[in-house]
C-alpha cells in the first residue's frame, strides 16, 4: 500500500470541488463496496470535509491534499455496532467502572451520550475490528434469574457514537438514537438452574400477576407522558416541567424508537401489541427466537436488532443451530436486521456473530448490509451513515478482504473523513512485550 | 378418610380400656388368602394369636378363646410395606438439610472438609424416634400399608432405620427390626458454591467415599490394636464410624438413567450391600440393573407436569417420556426379574398412594407382580422375608383385608391387622 | 436434532458401534496440521484408525464412501478447558483445597452440550473443576461419543489432571461481598482472601501431602520389618497431590495475572512438581520466558478481555507471543458456546499476530492434543492415530464454514444433514407424546371429582 500526501497550491485547483484543500482525501484504485449499488473494481473515493464527495471508477486527484492507493485492498463503509455498552462500561465486575442500570423503574431522561467516556481503552479496540460507530445503551439488558425486585424498565436514550472524538459531544452521531426499553417479561426459571438460585422459584401464576402489574404501570407512564405533552401544549400558567416525562415526548409523538429488549416469542408479541396501542415506533431488541412473530414484525415494518449468533440454544430440544439460522430467519420473514453484541469487551466481534449467520443461511450482501446501512437505517441515521454514497459521513475502513473473515486485517480507517488509528491497548501491549528480552 | 383402633371388646368392656380389650386371639374364617409366598387359598382361615399368625388353612379349627370374624366375601393380603420413608417420625427441630438463601440467615459454623463429618447423622437411630401420632399412619393404614423401612431424614448419611409397624402404643412397640439400613442422600448447595462442604454433587460423592475409607481404617486399626496393643495407640472412639459400622446396607439415590449408572458403579466401589431408590428412568437402564443384581426401590412419586408451571416453556423431551414411562418401570424390572420394592417419596394420602400404585399396574405391571413388591420382596430386601411380607404360619400378623381386589378401588380396604390388632377405617363422613 | 439422535442412540446403547466400519473419505482438501495439506486428498478409516493419507489411497469394496469434493478434513477439535457434561455443580467451593473431588464422577453423558459441541468439531475435551479454589478438583479427558455411557467416554490412557485456581476467583469468598447466587446478606468470608493467601494453600497443601507420603512410607517400612502397626487414614484430598508429586497427574492451573503465574512457577520448584498448562494466562504473554522455562503450555482464549481487573491487561497477541517464545499453546473454550466453534477462535490468531493457517489450526488440535499427553493418538491427521475428523464445508478458519461431518475412533458421530432431516420427525413425536399425556392428565381430572379426597 502507498500513502504519499501531496502537498498542493491552492491557486492551482481552482476547478477541484475542494473547498478547503487540506481537508481532502482521495482513496483510489480500491475495490469500492459501497453496500447501497454495485462493488466498484478499481475504484476512487474522495471525501471531503469529512463527507464523501465522490464515488466512481475514475475520480480526479487534482487538488486533492492526500491520495491513497489501494491497490489490492477493499474499502467498505465502516461497520456498526447497534448495541454495545461502548464508554459507559470498563470492566464489568467492577461496578465503579460501569455507568449502567440506573436506579428507577422509568428513567427516560438519562442521556447515554453524556457517559460515555471518551478514553475508554474498548473504543480503541472495537475500532480494530472495522467498526467505526456504535449504539451505545444506558442499560445491561441483565435481568438475571432470581434477580431481587424490578430492575429498570425503560433505562434511557441510547447513543449512536463514532468510536473517534476528543470529547463524548464530538463522538456523538445521534446523541439520542433510541429509548432502551427492557420490555417486562415473566422470568420463569428453567428447570435446570432451578437449584441453583437461592429459595424456590414462583409459581407462574405469581409471575405473571407481577407482569401485569408492570403492563399496567407501563400503560400509565405513557398516559401522563400524552398528557403532560397536552398540558405542554396548553401552555396553561399552571404548567410545570418534568424532566422524565418531557423526555418521552419524542417516543409518544413516534420520533424516538423504543428499543424493546423481548427475548422470547410472548414478549415480541406483546411489545408488538404494546406498541400498537400506544401508537410509538419499536425496534425490536436480542430477540433469542422469532416464532410465529415474522409476519407480524413484517406487517408492522418494524425493524431487529439481533443480540449474539454465538449463543446456546434457548432449551435442550431446539437445534444445535437455532441462534446461528436465527438472523436467516428474520430475514426471509422480510424483517430488517442489523447486528449489535449487547456487551462492551466483545464488541469488536460483531462482524463474526454476522459471519456466523452467514455460514448458516443468511446471504452475504445482507449479512454486510446489516452491519452497515441497515443499522444505520434502523438507527434512523440511514442518510447520514452506512453505505458509500456521496453526501454521507466518510466512515470507511480499508482492508485486505471481507471484514467478516477473521483473517483480514484493517489496514487503515476513516471517521468523518479523519484517518484514524488502529491502535489499542491490545496493540500496544503486543508491542511492548513481545520486545522483552 | 379416618382410622381407628376398632373396638371389638367394647360391648365386654368399659371405655377407657380400649387397648387391653384385644382379645387373645383372631380367627379370620372363609376368606380368600392371597399368601404370596404360596398359592392362593380360596377358602382359608387364618388364626392370629400374640401378634403372630398361628396357622393358616383351609379348615383349620377355631380354637374357643378365639374372636371369630367372618371372612366370606373377603380377600386378606400380607399388609403392604413402604420401603422408605419417614412414616413414624415426625416433623422435629433441626437444622435445615437443604442450604437456601434463607438458611444463610442463621448461620452455622462452616465445614471446612470431610474431617468435620458434616452432614453425617449415621448414628441417629429411627427406632428412636418413632411415635404412632404421625397422622399418616392413618392414611397409610387407609391404603393397605401396616409396615414401613422408616429412616432418618436429615443430612448426607441420614441414620439407621428400622423396620416398623405403622401402629403402637408407644414408639418402642412399632419396632420390627432395627438397624435395617443407612439412608445415603445428596445434598447440594446452590450448584457447589454453598456455605459448607460438600455442596456440589461431586463433594458429596467424594464426602461418602471418604466416610468409607475412614471406617475401613477405624476397622482395621481396632482389629490391629486388639491383637496388638503393644507399640500401637488406642483407635479413637468414633461415634459416626460406629454408626456407620452398624448398618447392614446402605441405601444410595438414582433418579436418571446417568445417574443409575454412577451409583451402580459407585455402590460396588464402596464394597458394602446397597439398594438403590428413586428409578424413575430406570426404563433406559433395565438390562444394566439385572445384570448389576442389586435391588432397588421405586419411588411412588411419578413425575407429573407441575401446577404451576411457565405454559410458554413445556419440557423437554427427556422429561416427557419420563412422565411417560416412569410408571412403567415396575412392570418392565418385574419383568426382567430385578428385585424391587416401592417407597412413597411423600406421597401420603390413601388415595394418592393407590392412584399411584393403580398408574403402575396401568402402565404394564401385573397384579401378582405389583403385591410381591408391596410385601415379600420388598421385605426381603430388608432381610426380613422371615417374618413379613406373606401369610405364612409364624409370620408377624400384619394384614390387609379388603372387599375384592385390592388394587380395585381406593376403598377396597376394610381393614387391616398389625401385630395381630384390628383396624377399621372410618368410612367417608365417619370420624 | 440431539434429542432424535439420543432417542435412537438409546435404544441400544451398548449395542451401537461395534465393530468399526472402513470408511474412505475422497476428494477433499486433507489438512493434516503436521504434515501439510492434501489437495484432493484421500483418507482411509480402519478399525478406528487412520489407516491411509494420499493421494492414491484404494479402499476394500465393502468399505463406505464419502465424497468430500469441494470440502476440507481436518482433525477433532481438542479442547483443553471445558466444564461440559457436568452434573451437579462445576466448582466445590466451599473450601480452599478440594482436590479430593473428581469430575470423573459426575460425567453426565446425557448434557445435549456434547452433541451441540460435535456439531461445532469438537471431539475431545479436558473437563475441568471450576475456579472457586486454589487447589480444585480432579479433572478427566472425555471424548465426546455422544449416546454413550460415563465411562466409555473416558479418553483411554488418558493422564488424569488437577485443577489449580490463582487471582480473584479463588479468592473472591474471602472478602465480604454479595456473590451472583446470594443476594441476601454477604457471604461468611473464608480463607484465602488475596494471592499471598492463595500461594500459602497450595505451599500448605503440598506440605502436607509430602507428610502423608512419608506417613505411608513409615507405615510400609514397619510392614516390611514385620511389625503390626497401625493403617494411616487414607486422606483422598492429599493423594492427588501425591500422584502431583510423583508425577502421575497434571497440573491444570487457572490464572490470569503475570505476578501469579511466575508465583506458582516458583512454588512447583520449590515444592518438586510440574505445572501442565496454564489455563487462560492472559498476561503469559508478560513471563513467556519463564514458562517456556519451566515446560509448561499455556491454554488461553482468542480474545477475551477486560470483564475484570485481572483480564484488563490481557491482548488477544497473547498467543502469538507465546508461541513465538517458544511457549506451547492451544485455544480454549471454558465455556459450552464457545467449545461450539473453536476453529473460528483459531481464525483470531491469522489477524493478531499473523499466525499462518497451519499454526493457527495447531491451537485448537495438536497443541492441545500434546498439553494433555494424548498427542500419540489424536490431534493430527497422520496414519496411525485415531480417526477423529471433522469435515467443512468451506476452510474451518473461514468465519463463513460449519461442520458436515464429525467422526470418532472412525465412527460417525454428527452429520449435519442427518440431523437436519430428523428434525420434523422429532417435532411430530414429541408433540404427539406431549398431547398424550396432557389427554391423560385431562381424563385423570375428571375422574378425581370433589369430595374423592
């Protein structure tokens, strides 16, 4: 690979499309795929203050401050994560160094985005595996059996981040992406880890009782929030804010997605139904198994993000295979998927969970299109992110093959047009110790 | 369903001493006698005198002391024996046997190993125990059970048991045999990360092979000291040794095919006479517990889908056929001529105990089958075929008498002998 | 679908797979990892055994045919960390030395783990005793022949190892906290509580079992002089550590911190034992040499890091350094989803540190093969050895392949294709079985009226 910068006189590109020629960077003779159209053998990318400008077999260098030759390499979009704990979580046992789970049953109020710790060792690794942006939530999604009183229900704005800034307010994408909602479920305890929990498990009718209760609450949160909004509107003098239910404003008007974490096929339904009665936007979030649900997630348009490929089976009886077939699945039921891990220190693997889908059915073009534009679609960043199309953000990776093969190397990347390094920690200490003595 | 002691004396005798008023003999005459141990007697009499039965036979002369009660119409069995439960023993102060999050409330001191015996009650003695209050005597008496293998229930090595009757005066008095057995149970805590040693399944495997090792050694160091006292320390006294030495057999847990399979293996390690109990997918282990010889005890709680259960999350496919075929484990072990005996694992109502001995009978066991392992097998796993479990002369007069079969209907029993006493139960809305 | 395959498997399971059919797989991509890859290759199963690699290798007429045209063979997966098919808790840790447990004793054949590993490539796995305590219990090498019993899945000849446990999760139940299980008050601490603790057990423990050898050597002696002396107690918690000593068992030791490893190096010296493997190591890669010195492998992760403090230095070069330092390494799994795709955790290495595909397959089959003394008769496909093969789809480091095929001592143990076709079968049997008894359960209700009690 060559990189040589070239060193222009502005007064000689006076016909470049350049509006500032240092800010410029042309990635040419690269096999471009751009996702959304055809690859592009041998193709040019120029991106611009940070967007990409152009897109073609031919672009010219004239002016441009920087050319790349990608002679032999792939460019793709950069890859995303839609559900990480990225910034808000270093080192999960240590509870000082997690940011997550706040206390309160309804917490739509907290911003994700304001967490997130911009020196986190996890962005320089997740970066290395070609991912350049991610969702980061407010939530764990841990509910845990035996877990002692309710945990959060909705735990907050999740943020759509570029692994890249100086502070969380320049990383930040889409400051507020999505409400993450852990929809209430009836968290019976399979008979095998019965034992293993302290006391005895509830007796469904319990459970359930419990769930319902929660629907309820659930029910009114929403119902204050209309009201509240109505009263907003009024603008009686009365009026007073409140910072929780001025938050759901944007959910109850259908502008904020709730991501609706719903493991298991009752509870995709009835966070479907919930949806419906509310009139709000879903997203469905780690389902663990689709069901009969592929129509209706079809008919209501509503989007997945899928959790892990590499997981066990849910129960003794299913596939071996049944999380690997699962992203097929959705897929052929005319779903839109993408991919997120749901957990910080295997963010990076995103691109194998998708690989793994792959092995088991889901094609590979859709399998690239989760990880790019359909995130970013499902992320309502669809025309900002995704795909190498001019106007978007220039988030790009160059590698040396299919960044769902575990043998390709990301040899450089690009956030908002800026090279970015592929430093990390794990790098780092690589290069320290493997020169000990 | 209500029992009591049947006052045949009560016209001869004021209230008050109901117990003296046994007469000094029972001449039940013109019954049908299932023996088991012999051909059936369609027309027999059997005399009962001092517990015992004196003679049985067709024709068989009434002696003048004796209280004759028409048997026409009548069917006597052998009374049923339980071959394990707590029948007798009832509900006491102790410390939990099983570590939940509320025991960790009430901390005991931890175990930190095998040398602090932990969990091992091998000395606690059933006969000791005993007291014919425990109301389920009465229902059990309601079904046709006068006699249980009654066992400690608290800990790892569980205690001595002891055949008994499932009537007495006093405790003492329900003693037939003692010690029959040591009960050997698995007690795991929150998946091997309790409080106290052994909590994993593993733990207690390795506690129990310990506890065998020790009194091999406690064995051989007395017999070494006693012809060498000389240059040797004295043996400890060891007071749960002892009372493991004292037990004739031991009885280990199996409920899964895996599990069968490990506690085969494990019982011929520990190289003493063992039974096993539980068995409910014993149906994938046939061939395997004939061939091993070793008898066992089937647990009379069949595995059933729970009440409250998630409807969303059935079972799996293992657990449903062995909802299915558990019951049929009888029949098939009948078949394949393994010795066994039933236990009633907490079921204790009349009608539950004969709805599940009815559901074994269903599912493929025979009759003739179903009554050897209810009385002279099960007895002779005990060693105590000499003097229960048939209607033999000399044999202790434990009996069932019904109308018609016994496993016919739930109320078939009309009453049964223990020690040669009578007992009625109080028909529906009777006390 | 593991539960037909069970279903069917049970019905004889002694019966099933006795003599060992031949078997010539044909036209496949050979990769034998020791002896560099076979195009087109042709690998012929005799008796259970490899019995020819080549190109030109002819079978007898009776002997079944696999076509594997467009696909790759390459040996078992060998995992050397696994807690699979346990029954009845991984760790006893409840105390600081519970070497007198034995996984060996509660194998359960009937984990559906096992055959959803198969399905992953997996073919031989050293179950090991948690982590809760520095000294843990005895652990078994199993090959995984799915619808067997315990012991026929015992790896014959096979060396029995000991776990060892260093860093924080031997010594978590020594400081007060609240543990995933317990929620009610904190736990009542036990002892260890830091590394210092951790090191003096295993120091304590060895004492003590130098002690017990030179009990029985008194007691023996005195026999062989004729005298009557008393038996010693038999300690099965200090025999293990015997056989430690002697060299009969390995070392399987769980560690995470550089300071530890180089601890526990110290303390073998000291005490006259071997470590085996370092299990995990994820700071190895910082005391290669001393590892490399003392003998031992190190057993680690692709690429896990930074779930606690101890793991936050960890790299996933890890492996390459070690290896490149003259460490032997292998890939593991500690986990039931991950033994499912060991071969992908493999692929991580050809990314960070550039290992080529030969070295990167070395980590999860004859590495591992050799850290657990087995390499005479697996890891490798070479003529002789067992035939445990796993047949792709696609190269197995390609993230895009799965398993077709899996075979133990030359008998098929997976065929995904089998599996895929006995599945509406199962659906139809257990729905069938599930309404049975719910219409029993139904017309047993009805019978019981009120009042019947």
């Amino acid at each position: 690979m060559k990189v040589r910068s070239l060193v222009v006189i502005a007064a000689l590109s006076g016909l470049s499309l350049l509006a500032d020629s240092s800010n410029s960077v042309l990635i040419r003779n690269v096999m471009v795929h751009p996702v959304t159209s055809p690859d592009i053998a041998n193709g040019s990318v120029l991106v611009i203050d940070g967007k990409i400008a152009q897109v073609g077999p031919k672009v010219g260098a004239k002016g441009v401050a920087r050319v790349i030759d990608g002679h032999g390499l792939q460019l793709y979009p950069g890859l995303i994560n839609a559900a990480t704990n990225v910034g808000l979580s270093e080192i999960s046992s240590l509870r000082d160094t997690v940011d997550l789970d706040e206390v309160g049953l309804f917490n739509p109020d907290l911003r994700a985005e304001i967490a997130y710790n911009p020196s986190s060792e996890h962005i320089g690794v997740t970066r290395g595996a070609g991912i350049t942006a991610v969702i980061s939530l407010p939530g764990s999604g841990g509910r845990g059996f035996g877990r002692n009183g309710p945990g959060s229900v909705i735990t907050g704005q999740g943020t759509l981040m570029h692994l890249d800034g100086w502070t969380w307010e320049e990383a930040a994408v889409k400051p507020s992406a999505v409400m993450d909602m852990l929809f209430p479920e009836i968290e019976t305890v399979p008979r095998r880890y019965a034992a293993f929990l302290p006391g005895r498990p509830r007796p469904y009718q319990e459970l359930e009782k419990d769930y319902r209760e929660r629907l309820q609450q659930l029910s009114e949160f929403f119902e204050d929030a209309r009201r509240y909004e109505k009263a907003k509107a009024a603008a009686g003098p009365d009026f007073r804010g409140d910072v929780r239910l001025e938050a759901m404003i944007p959910v109850i008007d259908g502008k904020l997605p709730l991501f609706v974490r719903a493991e298991r096929e009752p509870m995709i339904k009835d966070a479907v139904a919930f949806a419906d009665k509310e009139k709000v936007k879903i997203i469905i979030a780690d389902p663990r198994e689709i069901g009969s649900t592929g129509p209706l997630l079809k008919e209501h348009n509503i989007p997945v993000v899928l959790g892990k490929t590499f997981q066990l089976p849910m129960r003794d009886d299913d596939p071996y295979d049944a999380p690997y077939t699962l992203p097929n699945e959705f897929y052929k039921a005319g779903v839109k998927i993408c991919f997120g891990t749901f957990d910080v220190e295997f963010a990076r693997n995103v691109p194998f969970e998708a690989a793994q889908a792959v092995a088991f059915g889901l094609p590979h073009d859709e399998a690239l299109k989760a990880l790019t534009i359909n995130s970013a679609d499902i992320l309502g960043a669809g025309d900002q992110l995704g795909s190498i199309q001019p106007g978007k953000i220039a988030d790009l990776i160059l590698t040396d093959g299919d960044p769902m093969q575990a043998k390709t190397n990301i040899k450089q990347m690009f956030i908002a047009g800026r090279g970015v390094s592929l430093e990390s920690r794990h790098t780092r200490e690589y290069e320290k110790w493997i020169r000990r003595p | 369903m209500k029992f009591r002691l049947l006052i045949v004396a009560a016209v001869l005798l004021p209230f008050g001493r109901i117990e003296a008023a046994a007469p000094s003999a029972i001449a039940i005459k013109d019954a049908h006698v299932v023996t088991v141990s012999g051909p059936d007697m369609p027309k027999a009499t059997i005399l009962l005198r001092d517990g015992l039965i004196q003679d049985v036979g067709p024709g068989i002369a009434i002696p003048a002391d004796a209280w004759a009660i028409e048997g026409a119409g009548l069917t006597v069995y052998p009374g049923f024996i339980n071959g394990l439960s707590t029948w007798g023993i009832t509900a006491r102060e102790s410390q939990p046997s099983r570590e939940s999050a509320t025991d960790q409330r009430t901390p005991a001191p931890r175990i930190h190993g095998p040398e602090d015996r932990p969990q091992t009650y091998s000395f606690e003695r059933a006969a000791d125990l005993l007291t014919p209050d425990d109301g389920r005597l009465e229902a059990a008496r309601s079904a046709g059970f006068t006699t249980s293998a009654t066992f400690p229930n608290r800990g790892i090595f569980e205690g001595l048991g002891a055949m008994v009757d499932l009537a007495g005066e006093r405790g003492r008095d329900m003693v037939i045999a003692q010690p029959i057995g040591q009960q050997i149970a698995f007690r795991m805590g929150s998946g091997g990360m309790g409080r106290s040693f052994p909590s994993s399944l593993m733990g207690n495997i390795a506690y129990v092979r310990q506890l065998f090792l020790d009194l091999d050694q406690y064995r051989a160091a007395k017999m070494i000291y006693d012809a060498h006292t000389e240059g040797n320390r004295r043996p400890e006294y060891d007071h749960e040794l002892e009372g493991l030495a004292e037990s004739p057999r031991i009885l280990l847990p199996a409920e899964e095919a895996q599990q069968i399979d490990r506690i085969l293996r494990f019982g011929r390690e520990l190289k003493t006479p063992f039974v096993v109990y539980g068995l409910h997918e014993a149906y994938r282990r046939v061939e395997e517990l004939k061939q091993a010889n070793v008898p066992v005890l089937i647990s009379l709680k069949w595995p059933e889908k729970p009440k409250d259960g998630d409807p969303h999350e059935g079972p799996d496919y293992r657990e449903l056929q062995m909802r299915e075929q558990a019951p049929a484990v009888p029949g098939m072990l009948a078949k394949a001529g393994v010795k066994f005996g039933f236990y009633s694992d907490g079921v204790d109502s009349a009608a539950d105990l004969h709805k599940a001995l009815k559901k074994a009978i269903d599912a493929g066991l025979s009759r003739a089958d179903a009554l050897r392992a209810l009385t002279l097998d099960v007895a002779g796993i005990y060693g105590l075929s000499d003097r229960l479990g048939s209607i033999q002369k000399g044999k202790i007069a434990n009996l069932v008498v019904t109308k018609g079969d016994i496993f016919g209907n739930k109320d078939a029993v009309e009453y049964v002998f223990i020690d040669g006493k009578q007992f009625q139960p109080a028909k529906e809305g009777g006390r | 679908m593991q539960q037909v395959f069970s279903f069917t498997c049970l019905i004889g399971m002694m019966a099933i797979l006795s003599p060992a059919e031949t078997t010539l797989i044909r036209n496949a991509t050979v990769l034998t990892v020791t002896k560099g890859t076979v195009p087109n290759g042709r690998v012929l199963i005799e008796n259970g055994k490899i019995a020819a690699i080549g190109k030109n290798v002819s079978a007898p007429a009776d002997a079944t045919v696999v076509d594997a045209a467009g696909k790759y063979l390459m040996p078992g997966i060998i995992d050397c960390h696994s807690h699979t098919a346990i029954e009845g808790g991984v760790n006893e840790g409840t105390v600081s030395d519970s070497s007198m447990v034995n996984i060996n004793d509660v194998i359960d054949p009937y984990d559906v783990n096992i055959y959803r590993a198969l399905a992953g490539g997996l073919t031989v796995s050293n179950v090991l005793h948690g982590s809760a305590n520095a000294i843990g219990g005895q652990t078994v090498v199993i090959k995984l022949r799915w619808g067997k019993t315990a012991p026929e899945m015992l790896f014959e000849g096979a060396k029995p190892g000991i776990k060892f446990a260093l860093g924080e999760n031997p010594k978590r139940q020594g400081y007060p906290t609240q543990s995933f299980f317990s929620r009610g008050p904190a736990l009542e601490r036990r002892y260890p509580g830091t590394r210092m603790g951790v090191e003096e057990v295993i120091r304590e423990s060895f004492t003590e079992a130098k002690n017990y050898q030179a009990t029985w050597k008194k007691y023996n002696d005195r026999i062989a002089r004729g005298e009557h002396p008393i038996p010693p107690r038999r300690d099965l918690r200090l025999e293990p550590l015997v056989e430690v000593l002697e060299g009969k068992r390995y070392v399987h030791a769980h560690c995470y911190r550089s300071d530890e490893i180089l601890m526990l190096i110290r303390v073998a010296d000291q005490m006259g034992f071997k470590i085996r493997t370092f299990q995990h190591a994820l700071e190895g890669y910082k005391v290669a040499k001393e590892i490399a010195a003392h003998g031992a492998g190190v057993s680690t992760f692709s690429d896990w890091w930074g779930y606690k403090i101890e793991a936050y230095d960890a790299t996933p070069y890890n492996a390459a350094i070690l290896m490149r330092k003259g460490v032997m390494v292998s890939l593991n799994s500690d986990s039931d989803e991950l033994q499912r795709h060991l071969n992908l955790e493999a692929a991580k290495t050809m990314r960070y540190g550039g290992l080529s595909e030969t070295e990167a397959l070395a980590m999860v089959t004859i590495n591992p093969a050799k850290q657990l003394g087995i390499d005479d008769k697996v890891g490798s496909i070479e003529v002789g050895k067992s035939a445990d093969l796993v047949l792709f789809d696609k190269h197995p480091l390609d993230t895009f392949s799965k398993p077709l095929k899996v075979w133990i001592d030359g008998h098929e143990y997976f065929d995904r294709d089998k599996d895929l076709e006995k599945r509406p079968e199962f659906e139809r049997r257990k729905k069938a079985l599930e309404d049975k008894l719910n219409a029993a359960a139904n017309a047993g209700a009805k019978q019981g009226k009120p009042g019947a009690h």
